[in-house]
C-alpha cells in the first residue's frame, strides 16, 4: 500500500507551513502582551528624567556623550531611542516593549524574503513567515534573561533594540545588493546605509564588534567568490557600511567614558582574544547541556523543512552547488564562534563574563547558525529519497514537521503565557496603583515622599529605603519632588 500525498505542495507549503507559521506568530504575539505590563524600574527612571530635563533627545545624547560620568555614556542610540520613546507619553514603556518584539520579528521575515531573492530560492511567502518568526521565538525561547533583554526598557534600548533596527537594516541591505546585481544602486542609498549603520552601532558595544567582524568577514568572502559583474557594487556597498561601523566603533572607544570600561588590571590583547573564544565555547557548550531540547528542535525543524521543499521542487544540484552547501555547513560554526567571540570582547575587556543581558546577541546568533546547519542537512540528504516507499517517508516528515512546528511552539506559548502572565499583571497593577498614589500626594502639596517597597526582579534593584540611592534620586527627578523613600507594607 503506497502513502502518496495528493496535490503534494499544495498541502505542504498553503497548509501545513502556514499552520506552521501561525504557531510561531502567536509565541511572538503571546510575548508582545507580556510587553504591555512592562513599568518603569532602576535605570529607566534616570533615562525619563534626564529627557525631561533636556532641550531635546539630542541634545540630552550629546550631553552625555561629553560628561562621560554615566555608565554607558560612549554609546547614544540607547539613550536617543529611550528619549523618542518618552514622546510616546504615559504608555511609553508599554508600547515600547511590547511593539518592538513585533517589529524584530517581521525584520527577521523581511530578511529572510530579501535573503533567499537574492539567491534566486523559489518558494511560497509563508515559509519566509514561518523561518522568520521561528528564528525569533527560539531567540526568545532561550533568552539568559527575558525580563531584562526586551521587558525592562533601559536594557532593551542597549541589548535588544540593536537587533531590532540592525535586521531592518540588514533587510534593506540585502535588497540593494539584490538591486547591484543588475544595475547601479541609487547614490542616495549609500549616505542613508551609513546613517543608519552609525545608529545601530550606537546602541552598545556588542553589536558594534560584531557587525566590524562580520562585515570584514563578508567584504573577504565577496572579495574572493564574487563574480566580477557585480563584485564592485557590492563592495561599494558593504564598504560604506564597514567605515560607518567601524568610525562609530572608534567613537566608543575613544569617548570621555571609555575609562569606566577598564578592570583594575588591564587585559592584554592576546588575553582579550583568547577569553573571548574560551567564553563563546562556554556558552555554546553551556546551551547544549541546559537546552537541549530547543537546540535540537531548531536544527530538525529547517532540516525537514528543506528536504521535503527539495522533494517537492524535485530540481538537481549542480557539482558547484553541493559544494557551495558543502562549504556553508562546515564554515557556520566557525563563523559562529568568530561573531560571538567579537561579541564577547568588549564585556571581557570591561567586566569579564558577559552579563546576561549582553548575550542576547550571542543567543540569536546561534540560534540563526543552528537553523542554517539544519537547512543544509535537509538539502545534503537530498539524495534521501526512500523510493521504495517515498509517499510514506514524506508523509512522516510532515507528521514531524507539525510536531515540532505547531505542537511544540503552541505548548511553548501557553506555557509561557501561565508562568509569567499573573506574575507581570499582578507587579503591573500594584506600580500603577503606588504611581497613582505619587501622584496623589504630589497634588497635595508633598515633595518628600514616603512610598511603598517593591522587591527587585530579575536581579533589576528597585527603589530603596535610602533617599540618596541612585534609583531614589532618579525617581524624584522623574517625579519632581525632592526626594523619596521606599519602605516596606
């Protein structure tokens, strides 16, 4: 008896990857809400009083910039991103959190459509749908620390909103390299590619090393593979992206702040080199041991996904091309390490092992380079086509591809929806209800405020019993009064 799918890629790609693809959107979705319980806490009281007590969004980076005494005051984007959010007004925070894990994800989308134009891969959209939005729920998934890197707006600014306008940007990128395949790119593109590449490496360190090494690594491979039609428009391109990046990164480095980066004992180069790599491994090896499952799911998903896509187009590889897949799985783990190691660096030149927040990064590369080993099983077992009884052996492979592409991220949802819901709910309305309270008093005329205690979350401190801590002389800033202290209830 023969396990034939009739109308084979119809089923496959309109149902079971459009199934597929919703599964995932609906964890980002799930994420999104969790977004709109986020409130101010610690660093963003700071960031709110600094822009009301600013001209401008601008003015208040560039005063920073100068002064030098804040932590964090070599980068600007983070602080200029925060200071546009507060013109949002009362919701800032929650509409901040909660769009931009919107936002990442259709950059992802955006980047896989481009990506695979580029290419010349011919399939339908709702595999760029579901690729992308799984590339950003597994990131997510397996974020160090969630609450810190997109829930808390201060670290989001520095850790997650450089991923957020870094995909746009490499969206649009890729689709004017796209463009110079063909015909001259517009001049305007170049100027507008340096802005916005200057603004991503403003967010933070990590992200400005790693966009130096990987479009060094980018400008060599094209230098050595490219064809000669187009090579020079590309390298034009990527150019005028490496000397933004690469001047924004000599901004940091040379800035009145720089200084507070450095341990007691300044490590050498060498060392620098060597504890990044040794870090990157610690933490692949580390992510392995305490998620495998997510790890495994994330390579089987993309490997099934394209080696039915390949049974289905039924198309042959040319000796180039298996060699060319050939190449990408063997160098994408060496590539990997190399772009989280640059990663790594700044944080093991300042403080050692990267907090958690600041490997958030590292976690979405990762998760891109697992995915991709993956894909490119599923096009090497090509020849895999089990033709004795090949109806059934698609037919598993789909039965597996919904189970690990519906079932698991659906359960993953609702999993995370019941643990964190009437945790972020119930924190959420307890602040409104102490804000309100402020308010309250501060329309009666009270400038020295004794309020209710919060404890911290996340390893984020929240405000002290001390009116001279830093959190406290912040929120009286942001709330006008002279000074407020929190006690406990």
């Amino acid at each position: 008896m023969k396990f034939e799918i009739k109308n084979y890629k119809t089923f496959f790609f309109q149902y079971v990857i459009g199934i597929c693809a919703t599964a995932m959107l609906s964890i980002v979705g799930v994420y999104s809400h969790l977004g709109t319980y986020s409130r101010y806490i610690a660093d963003d009281y700071c960031e709110a009083a600094r822009f009301m007590e600013s001209d401008s969004p601008i003015g208040m980076v560039i005063e920073r910039y100068m002064d030098g005494a804040w932590r964090g005051a070599s980068r600007w984007s983070n602080l200029l991103f925060s200071g546009f959010s507060e013109l949002l007004g009362d919701k800032s925070i929650q509409l901040t959190t909660s769009s931009m894990v919107v936002v990442w994800v259709l950059g992802l989308i955006w980047s896989i459509h481009e990506l695979r134009k580029l290419i010349g891969i011919h399939w339908p959209n709702s595999m760029d749908w579901f690729l992308g939005a799984m590339l950003g729920v597994f990131s997510l998934m397996q974020a160090p620390n969630l609450f810190q890197t997109i829930f808390w707006r201060a670290s989001l600014m520095s850790h997650f909103m450089p991923l957020v306008v870094g995909t746009l940007l490499c969206a649009f990128w890729i689709s004017q390299a796209r463009i110079s395949l063909s015909r001259p790119i517009p001049w305007p593109i170049y100027p507008f590619i340096f802005f916005v590449t200057f603004i991503v490496a403003g967010f933070s360190e990590p992200p400005v090393t790693t966009m130096v090494t990987g479009l060094s690594l980018t400008m060599l491979a094209v230098w050595t593979w490219g064809a000669q039609s187009y090579k020079k428009r590309i390298l034009t391109l990527l150019a005028w992206t490496f000397v933004s990046a690469f001047m924004a990164l000599l901004a940091m480095v040379f800035s009145p702040a720089s200084t507070n980066m450095v341990q007691e004992v300044t490590p050498t180069a060498f060392q620098i080199l060597e504890r990044s790599f040794r870090f990157s491994y610690v933490f692949f090896a580390d992510t392995l041991k305490t998620l495998p499952t997510p790890s495994l799911i994330s390579l089987l998903i993309p490997a099934l996904l394209f080696w039915l896509y390949r049974q289905a187009a039924m198309f042959e590889f040319s000796r180039t091309q298996k060699r060319t897949i050939w190449i990408i799985f063997l160098a994408a783990p060496f590539v990997m390490w190399i772009l989280v190691a640059a990663g790594f660096a700044p944080s093991v030149y300042g403080q050692n092992f990267p907090v958690e927040r600041a490997r958030f990064l590292a976690r979405s590369i990762m998760t891109a380079a697992i995915m991709l080993e993956g894909a490119m099983l599923g096009l090497l077992a090509q020849d895999i086509r089990f033709k004795s009884a090949r109806g059934l052996a698609q037919l598993t492979a789909v039965v597996l591809l919904f189970a690990a592409g519906f079932a698991y991220p659906v359960r993953a949802a609702i999993n995370i929806y019941k643990d964190s819901h009437d945790e972020y709910s119930a924190r959420a309305q307890a602040w409104d209800q102490r804000d309100a309270e402020i308010r309250l008093m501060i329309a009666q005329g009270e400038t020295d405020l004794t309020i209710a205690q919060f404890d911290g979350i996340y390893n984020i401190k929240e405000l002290d019993v001390r009116e001279s801590y830093w959190v406290n002389k912040c929120a009286a800033r942001f709330y006008g009064v002279n000074s407020i202290r929190a006690i406990s209830r």
